[in-house]
C-alpha cells in the first residue's frame, strides 16, 4: 500500500497528468548527437540480436518502450533529489534547488564547462543559458513502503544522505536516462519520463531490459540502468512547495533536523527504514 498519496495532475501549460507538460517540447538532442546515440543504440541492438538468436522488429521496440513507460508513469515510482543534511535550509530559505552552476560546488563531478556542452548536445540548451534556468539532477526510486528506500548505501548515495522525493506531477516536467547522463554522453538522449524513448535505456545493460520486456512487459529500475536512473527537472519545478516528503539517513539525529521549519512548509518526514510519518 503506498504510503503516500499521489497529487492530482495540474493541466498547466498543456497535457494531462500522465502527459508531459510542453515545457520539455524543446528539450531536444542536437540532429549530430541524435544521430550519434542512434547509431550507438544499433550496434548494441545487433550484439542483442546475436544473443536473442533473431532480429529485433519494430513492434518488439515498441514494447520496450511501453514497458518503459509502465515503470516510469508507476505509481510507485518517484522522483528524488539527494542532498546533503547540511545544504537542507539553505535550499528550504531559498525555496528551491540550484545546480553547480550556481554553487559552484557538486556531490559527483564539478565540470561546468563539461555539463554546458553536454546539456547543449543532448537538450539543446545554450551554453549561455543563465544558470537559475538549468536542470536540475535527481534520480528514480521505486517503492510501496518507504521503509524500502536504502539512503545510506543506495547508489548515488554520494551526493547526500537525505532524500527529498518530488510530488507525482513533477513527472511532467522531467526526462530521465538509464544511468549517469554525464557518464554516458553519447550513448543516452534524455525523454520525457511521461513519454520515454528507447534511446534513453542504458545499453550496458540492455540485453536484461529487452529480454525482461520483450518476456514479461515489466521492467525495474534495475533493469534500465546498471547504476541509478537518473531524471532532469526542467522549468524551474525542482522548488520547495514541490516536495513532497523527505527520507533521513538511519541514525540521523532529530535535533538536525528542521521540524518546525518542515511543519510550516507542509513537507512530511521519516526516517531510513521506517514507515511512521512525520
């Protein structure tokens, strides 16, 4: 049973709630790495067909894509943004999340210059776009019961201890890849979480994902990435008042966290391992 109930999709700036909003209508790969992913995503297809024992048709994609869509539209799927404990009031004082661009400081890799030619590639961002207006980073949980959600040592735990879990309409103003989109430059074009693509699953492991799909038409987070799944918050949706609960490490003392200051902004809290809400 989940834990938490989800929002009523707003029907601001086009689409439903299961439809991605029009702000991501532009977040488009550049033709050139469009074309590079593609050729990339067809000769990882050719080493499955080898070990499928037959080709790949395009209604076999079409359902890897539908299986796709099932887990990322889920119910039990969630956005999240790690963080650590002690960035928590600095972002609830300024009511929204910031990227490196802005801090200048980074969890994983600090590369702007890196991070502008990437999103430019793959987002058709310019590499002067003023920093306020970035994405912002987080990742995929799947969950019923929050007491399922590893904090401590899940993967990306590196960018921080606290997990700060979106409410179900940021969906419509994310895409994701299957895996680290920095790492994988050149093998993974962002989609719309609402409309995924087949381009957008990490290849790496792709023979497991296709099989699992093509199979049973159901995929894990597991499946789609062999590290994390990692989602982009675009338009300025990664704010405060669109948190909808935040998760604590085991063990995190309670005088660190900001009770009061969560009780005024609506935002409910539990600890790693726990189902008592806050």
């Amino acid at each position: 049973m989940l834990l938490l109930k989800p929002n009523s999709g707003r029907k601001s700036g086009g689409g439903g709630k299961n439809q991605p909003d029009s702000v991501l209508k532009n977040i488009t790969p550049t033709q050139a790495y469009d074309d590079y992913v593609k050729n990339y995503f067809d000769r990882k297809k050719a080493d499955i067909e080898r070990q499928l024992g037959r080709k790949l048709t395009e209604q076999d994609m079409q359902i890897l894509e539908k299986a796709i869509y099932n887990l990322t539209s889920s119910p039990d799927t969630h956005i999240g943004i790690r963080l650590p404990i002690d960035k928590l009031d600095s972002i609830l004082n300024d009511g929204r999340f910031k990227s490196q661009f802005e801090t200048g400081t980074s969890k994983g890799i600090l590369a702007t210059d890196k991070r502008a030619n990437y999103e430019n590639m793959a987002m058709s961002y310019s590499k002067t776009l003023p920093p306020e207006q970035r994405p912002i980073y987080g990742m995929l949980f799947n969950y019923k019961k929050l007491s399922e959600v590893d904090v401590s040592h899940g993967d990306g735990s590196h960018y921080g201890k606290v997990i700060a879990i979106m409410k179900p309409d940021v969906k419509r103003y994310a895409t994701f890849t299957g895996g680290d989109s920095l790492d994988c430059r050149g093998q993974i074009t962002p989609s719309p979480l609402l409309r995924p693509s087949r381009y957008s699953l990490d290849m790496r492991n792709s023979y497991v994902a296709i099989n699992a799909a093509l199979t049973s038409q159901r995929l894990t987070l597991l499946e789609t990435s062999a590290h994390y799944t990692e989602a982009q918050i675009h338009g300025g949706h990664a704010k405060v008042n669109n948190i909808q609960h935040l998760i604590f490490a085991r063990g995190t003392p309670t005088s660190q966290i900001p009770t009061a200051r969560l009780k005024q902004l609506g935002i409910s809290w539990s600890m790693e391992g726990e189902n008592k809400i806050n």
